[in-house]
C-alpha cells in the first residue's frame, strides 16, 4: 500500500475489496498489528468497528516505508449452503510503499536470469528435498545504492545463500531510487526470495 493511500485510509474499506466486506455479517474485532522479523508483533491497536479509531490511525500514519503490517478482522459470516453464522477472519499482509517504488535498469526477468546463470555452479550439487525458501533483504538508498543485504531465511545451503547475497552486493547497473508523493528520493527496503520457489 502506498504512504498516500495509507494516510487517507479512515475504515476497513481502505484495505478490503467490496465483495469481502459483503460477506462480514457482523463484525468482532479490527486489530492492526505491525509484523517484524515475519512475526506478529505485540504493536497493535484493536476495536470493534468499520471506521478506524484514533490509535488505530496514529498507528498506521506513524509508519515508516517498509514496514510490514496486518489488518485482521474477525467477523461473522453467512454459510452459503447452511444460512448459519459462522465465524471468520482476515489477515491480509501490506507493506507500505513509496509513491514510486525503485527500480533496476534491468527488467525483473533479467535479474533472475543473472542470479539463476551465476548460482548454476552451486545449484547442481542441491538435493531439492533439502532446498528450503529463502529470502533476502535489501535496501536501496535515495543514492541509488545497495546497502544492508542481509538474509532473513536462509535456503539450506549456505554456499547458496552466500553467493545471492555477493550477487546483490555487485549487482551490475544502476538503481533507480524511490520516490515519495512530493517527488523527493527516499531509501527503500525490498526482498528477493529464492531456493526451493526459484528466485
């Protein structure tokens, strides 16, 4: 979700289609819940409602770029086949963007072409059975630079692993940087997953 969109967000409206909101009969709990590390974290605001309440809100303008957050509703819904309420939830996974978003010169196809083509030594001595998914983080300044790569998940094979994050460390080319609603350059954290769904 961009940080313009998120400012502007008043109700669960903001984050739900129309078809899902329809299918909520009656609504217990609205809980923002900020995740770190890819766990739920104790920094959360509940309520009862639609609209969001004041530390709902508070909470949601108070966030950083690439944060990671949660908008779980518990609620009551309608049985299709037997007409009777029965209780359900939604946790969609958001993470808050810049206007613009950085970018490669590369295209995302090519990228995964030149990790795949330089891991190719590596992958061929993988069993699959043991290849785990993997994930990587990385920001990209409002310089344009790679800094903080750092793996979050490792793959199984840390030969793998040491090698994607040497390959983004010296990523060949420019990075364009983010950009936020004023059209100012601002850091921006992105991921890359690899290992047992590809990268």
């Amino acid at each position: 979700i961009k940080k313009t969109d998120l400012n502007n967000a008043k109700s669960i409206n903001d984050f739900f289609d129309e078809e899902h909101i329809n299918r909520i009969e009656k609504l217990n709990s609205v809980s923002i819940i900020l995740v770190i590390d890819d766990k739920q974290s104790e920094i959360r605001e509940v309520d009862k409602n639609k609209m969001l309440n004041k530390k709902q809100l508070a909470l949601l303008q108070s966030l950083d770029y690439s944060t990671n957050f949660i908008i779980r509703t518990d609620y009551l819904e309608k049985n299709k086949i037997s007409g009777m309420l029965e209780h359900n939830y939604s946790t969609p996974h958001l993470t808050l963007v810049p206007e613009k978003q950085a970018s490669h010169f590369m295209a995302k196809e090519t990228l995964k072409s030149y990790f795949k083509e330089n891991c190719k030594d590596l992958l061929a001595n993988v069993d699959p059975e043991k290849l785990l998914p993997a994930k990587m983080y990385f920001t990209v300044t409002n310089t344009g630079e790679v800094e903080n790569v750092r793996l979050d998940r490792p793959s199984g094979y840390p030969d793998i692993d040491n090698r994607m994050m040497e390959l983004m460390k010296n990523l060949p080319g420019t990075w364009e940087p983010a950009e936020n609603s004023n059209g100012k350059k601002v850091a921006q954290e992105l991921v890359v997953s690899f290992g047992l769904m590809g990268c």
